[in-house]
C-alpha cells in the first residue's frame, strides 16, 4: 500500500486548493466543485472515467483528510457509490468531517478534496487531450484550458461558479496546476 503523505502534500502552507497539494507531479488535472462523498453522480463520473484509462486493472486506497489514515482499500470494479457512501457514514460516526484523498495503487492517479465545500481535484498520469476527449460530454469537471479562458473572459462553461470564485483563486488554480503540467 502507499503512502498518502509520498503522493499528497499536507503540510500546513498547502493543505487547500488553489494551493498545489501533490508531492508527485502528474500529468494532467481535471477540478470539481462538487461533494464528492455525497453527489452519487460525481462519483459515477470519476469512477467512470478512471475505468475508461486504466481499465479496471487497479485498485486504491481511500485516505481520511483529517489524519492521513487509510480507511480501506477499493476495487476499481466494486460499487464505489455504495461504497463511499458507508465511508462517508463511518467517518462522520467517528466524528471526520472532513474530505477524502483516494490513491491508486500504482500512483497513477489521485483525488483531493479537503472538505465537502472545497472544490476537489483529479491528478492523473495521462495526456490532458485524453481528459478532454471525456470531459468535453461531462458536466462535472474543468481543467486548466477552462480556467484560462475563464480569466481572460472568453468562452464561460459555467458563469455561476466564476461569480462564486474569485479572480485569484482562478489565477492561483493557473499557476499551481496549469503550470506543473509535465
């Protein structure tokens, strides 16, 4: 199994987004700003999307934000919405509020989100035209090309969430993610 603190950086300084939280640079980021633990969609999606490039041929390891422990390991092919769903319940019982950090177990991919209000981030070992080919028919995520157009005003693919986000938080996102694209 790995260690959470050799793929996530959580450190006092950087324990939040905009702020980049890896210790390992990925490839590609996709960004979401949803519940992860409780938006059964979103969990699909990712789920979905992780199977798609990986084919089902890996496992992970679901890490609490809050201590760094891992909670349980996942199969790619179980129902993750079940299964999320009895770790949210878990958590919350033993008084963890706070998001999830899920690794692969080859360190191909991982997924941050510190709490259920912060927006959450997919780090991935694969080509960002890979990602678009897949997020271009999903609602759920945006990746640097989108925050780029967001800042210099162009194409808005969600107006709201530009309102609710400010200006630096996108800038932050463009020099800590957009940047660190290998």
């Amino acid at each position: 199994m790995n260690n959470v603190d050799n793929i996530i950086n959580r450190g006092f300084d950087v324990v939040n987004l905009p702020g980049y939280v890896f210790n390992k640079k990925f490839r590609s980021y996709l960004f979401f700003d949803d519940d992860f633990c409780s938006s059964e969609e979103l969990v699909k999606e990712i789920q979905s999307l992780l199977n798609m490039i990986f084919e089902k041929k890996t496992e992970c390891h679901i890490f609490s934000q809050l201590n760094g422990g891992c909670i349980c390991s996942l199969e790619m092919c179980a129902d993750w919405v079940k299964e999320i769903n009895a770790i949210r319940t878990k958590m919350h019982d033993d008084g963890d509020y706070y998001g999830l950090i899920i690794i692969d177990s080859e360190e191909q991919w991982a997924i941050f989100q510190k709490s259920p209000v912060d927006d959450g981030v997919i780090a991935i070992d694969v080509s960002q035209s890979t990602l678009n080919d897949y997020t271009s028919k999903c609602d759920f995520f945006f990746n640097c090309e989108d925050v780029n157009k967001w800042i210099g005003d162009e194409i808005r693919k969600d107006p709201e969430y530009i309102k609710k986000s400010s200006y630096l938080y996108l800038s932050a996102l463009t020099k800590n993610y957009c940047a660190a694209v290998v």
